[in-house]
C-alpha cells in the first residue's frame, strides 16, 4: 500500500485532504466552530484548483439544499456543521433520507442544547442518526483519531455513492483541533458521481407519496438495502478483549483515551477490553452481542447524557442479564486516567 | 519516552504560537507529537491553553491530565489549570521569573517568546530538540514582523 511522509496536520486539514482526495468537487456550507475551518481550508483548496467548487449560503437549511441539488446533477457534493447547525440541516438531510441521496456532511460535534458551547461533545449521535422526520436511515461514521478520520471521511464519499444512503462523518471540536503527525493512506479507488437524474428522460426521484402503502413499500425496501449494506459497511474495533471480564464500550476521541486506558488496567492484571463501534448506523449488533456473552460488567464511557449507552441497550440480546455501568459527561472530555479509576 | 506539556495563559499572550514553534521543532526531530488547543469565544481575555505532547511512540489520545512541564502565564490561567497544577511534575509560572524580565527590558508582548525559550532549553537537556532549530523556526515566522529584535532577545534570555 502506498504510504507518504508523515505529515504534521489538523483534523481540519485531514478532513479536507480527504474530501480532496476522495475527487469530491463541491462543498456548501455555512460556518460555524468547531468546523468552520472545513469550509476555509476548502476554500483555499478551490483557489488552488478551479475544478473544485464552494458556495458560503446564507444558511444550513441553503447549504443542505444547495448540496441535494448538486447531488441530483451528478456533482459529488458536500457539507460540513456542527450544533444548531445540525439542526437547521435536518430539513435537507430528510429529503436527502427520502430521496436515497448520496449526501455527506461531517459533524463537529459542539456542545448543547442551543450555541451550548464551541468546543466539544458527543451529544449530537441523536441527530447525525435519526435528526429528520420519518425514518429515514443513515450511515454515521465515528472516528476515533485523526489518521481515522481521513479514512472514514474519504470511505463516506465511496459508501455515499455505491449505496445510496446520506452518510455522517461525526467528529467533534477536539479531534478537528488536533495537530498530530499522521501518515496518510492515499491508495484505493473513488467510486464515480453520475447524475442521478437527467435532462433527456424523465425521472422522478420522489419525497412526497399520495398513498400511505406507497410510502411504506418504500421504506420497507430501504429497510431491507440498509440491512444489507450493514453486512458490508458495519464496523468496529475490538481491544485486548480476549476473555476480558468487563467491556468499555465508547466512541470517537473517548474510544482513543478508553483504549489507554485499557492498555493501563492489562498492565495493572485488570481484565478490562475495550469495544469500540466506528458506524454508529449501522450498530455493530451481532459482534457486540458474541463479546457480551462472556462479559459481566459492560462500562459505558462517553461525552453525553447516555446516547451511546441507549444505541447498546437496543443492540443487546441479552440486556436483562448484563451490568450496565457507565461514566456520562456531557459536553466535556473524558480522561485516560478517569477511565482506569472507573476499575478501582 | 512520553513528555506532555501544558502551556496556558491569557488569550492573545501568545500561546498557541509558542505551543506551534515546540510541536514544529519536535516533529522536525522525528518524534510523535500531539497538540490540541482550548479557548472559549473571546478572541482576547479568555484563557488560552494547549496540550501537547511529544513521544517515540504512536499517540492515541492527545489530551492528558498530568503535565511533564506545565507554563502558567497569568493569574487567570493559574485558576484555570488548578487541577492540573496539583499533578503537575515541573512548573514554570511567569511570576517567578519578574526580576529577571524586569532587569532586561522584556516587554509584554516578548513575554510568551521568553517562555519558548524557557522550555527550548530544558527540552534540548531532555534531547528532545536543539533550541537553535527552535529559534530559527522563530525567526521563519517573526522575521519581518515588528519587535523581532526583542522576540530574538527574549528568546536568547530564556535559554540562558
């Protein structure tokens, strides 16, 4: 596989070298922090390269509509929000839902509810998963470093448009703001944006239905292509879990710390893994319910009130029988070292 | 080997330069580096922090709550880092050094280069970098701005 020298980048700049890399041509988008420096960084690119594409809107609610537009002529389109900007952008990522848009945007997730605060949280897996109306199915990404981030971002253009699904980056304000040295993995194919509809032939691709069955055979037959692409797509990470006792289960940046953390319970003779889900949509149900059965403590850790916590609840078999326990710290960062006092 | 570094200060003191310049050096030496800034809306007056840190080994998590080397640089910032002081192994608080800046004209503004090159030092000590690749990288960055020559000074007096 072709490596490159290792670089010393943000996740803003990993981000946007992705989006570069995986040939998208068009972002619109409306700043806002933690990633308003998505939509810089790419305007920069644009300066350099007048193939590629940006458009400030007036808003997020523009912004997303703006992308579905592109999206239907072919264009291989994008955004990026955070906050009260994930909720104005629910509006077009429904349509996008409705209308099986390959639509990517790349959350930074900030804390809330409201403006909340600019720098970090967990709290918007709620909204990246099931923020539009009806239930339109996503694919939600979850990177937990930076290198991560770049391969998550590209693979979401690749799955966008292979199957169809609006698909999630969800990052947050301190894996965006991390400079660290990376190496970038640049090899391996971009699947091609082809105009989803066209001016010659009539095609109508439909968000409104006069008849009730109409609407229901519908999502029934997205239900059934999303459960198959879940075959496919669905990943996770598995850390030092071997016949371990208890189970972390956390996600992005708090999957980095947890898995320190772990590294230091092994070396104190604890019998403490880590499972760590990278598509938050799809969930990593059935590799999650194998690893339980020989658990008997599940410790949840995460940046929110319990959104992860309630994804593994739905995802159990066997809930009744296992402890839940877990450490919830909405809008702020979780500590390798309160992760490993959490087993004293 | 894993040093992690906590700078904090005032907004606008110049942190995150200083913070910018020791991560530059450091991956110029081939080592792992990390750093994640924090500050809150103000563009001035906040408290301003970076946690850095520089290893042989990959880095999984970048942020840490017991700083190596912790650089206080206002009465506000010493407040904030609270918690980490208490853990804190090494600590370079700006009110220590009143004297010395006095006696050599420091001005503000040159405050947070002293700092850099405060910690340039006892990073050379620890071979992680060689204060020289540090100054130039300043020097890069400053050259043509106003007040180099004090910059350049303030350096050379931390490293003393």
């Amino acid at each position: 596989m072709e490596k490159v020298n290792k670089q010393f980048l943000t996740g803003h700049e990993v981000v946007v070298q992705a989006c570069v890399d995986a040939e998208a041509t068009h972002m619109f988008g409306y700043p806002i922090t933690p990633g308003t420096e998505i939509l810089s960084g790419w305007i920069k690119k644009c300066q350099e390269d007048k193939k590629l594409h940006f458009l400030q809107t007036e808003d997020e609610i523009a912004a997303g509509f703006t992308v579905c537009g592109a999206l239907m002529a072919g264009s291989k389109a994008f955004t990026a929000t955070a906050g009260p900007g994930t909720v104005l952008m629910q509006d077009a990522m429904g349509m996008a839902d409705g209308m099986r848009l390959p639509f990517v945007t790349i959350i930074a997730q900030r804390g809330g509810p409201s403006s909340g605060t600019v720098i970090y949280s967990q709290q918007e897996v709620n909204l990246a998963i099931h923020g539009g109306n009806g239930e339109g199915l996503r694919l939600v990404f979850s990177p937990s470093t930076v290198e991560e981030l770049y391969r998550l971002t590209r693979k979401a253009f690749n799955d966008a448009w292979t199957y169809r699904f609006p698909t999630v980056v969800l990052t947050d304000g301190y894996l965006l703001k991390t400079k660290q040295d990376v190496t970038l993995d640049f090899a391996g194919e971009n699947v091609e944006p082809k105009p989803l509809v066209s001016e010659h032939t009539q095609k109508n691709i439909r968000n409104i239905y006069t008849f009730e069955q109409e609407l229901m055979d519908e999502l029934e037959n997205q239900k059934k292509d999303f459960d198959e692409m879940a075959k496919t797509v669905t990943e996770f990470e598995s850390y030092k879990v071997e016949s371990c006792e208890e189970l972390i289960i956390a996600h992005g940046i708090v999957g980095a710390a947890a898995r320190d953390a772990v590294d230091e319970l092994q070396a104190q003779g604890k019998s403490v893994g880590l499972f760590r889900p990278i598509t938050l949509s799809p969930f990593p149900k059935d590799e999650l319910n194998k690893l339980v059965k020989g658990v008997n403590k599940i410790m949840i850790v995460e940046s929110s009130m319990g959104q992860l916590r309630d994804l593994v609840k739905q995802s159990l078999e066997v809930e009744n029988k296992i402890k839940i326990e877990g450490l919830y710290k909405p809008a702020v960062g979780i500590e390798v070292e309160e992760i490993v006092e959490l087993f004293k | 080997m894993n040093i992690k570094i906590l700078l904090s200060g005032d907004g606008g003191q110049g942190i995150q330069l200083i913070a910018n310049m020791i991560c530059q050096a450091a991956f110029g030496s081939d080592f792992h580096v990390t750093s994640i800034p924090n500050y809150g809306l103000e563009q001035r007056g906040g408290v301003s922090l970076n946690f850095i840190q520089i290893s042989d080994k990959k880095i999984v998590y970048p942020k840490f709550t017991k700083p190596d080397i912790l650089l206080i640089m206002s009465p506000q910032a010493k407040e904030r880092v609270v918690e980490y002081e208490k853990n804190g192994k090494l600590k370079l608080e700006i009110g220590e050094y009143e004297q010395i800046l006095k006696e050599n004209n420091v001005p503000r503004q040159s405050q947070n280069i002293f700092c850099l090159g405060l910690i340039a030092k006892i990073l050379e000590e620890r071979e992680i970098l060689k204060k020289e690749n540090v100054f130039e990288l300043l020097e890069k960055k400053l050259v043509t701005k106003s007040g180099w020559e004090e910059n350049a000074k303030s350096f050379e007096l931390g490293t003393l």
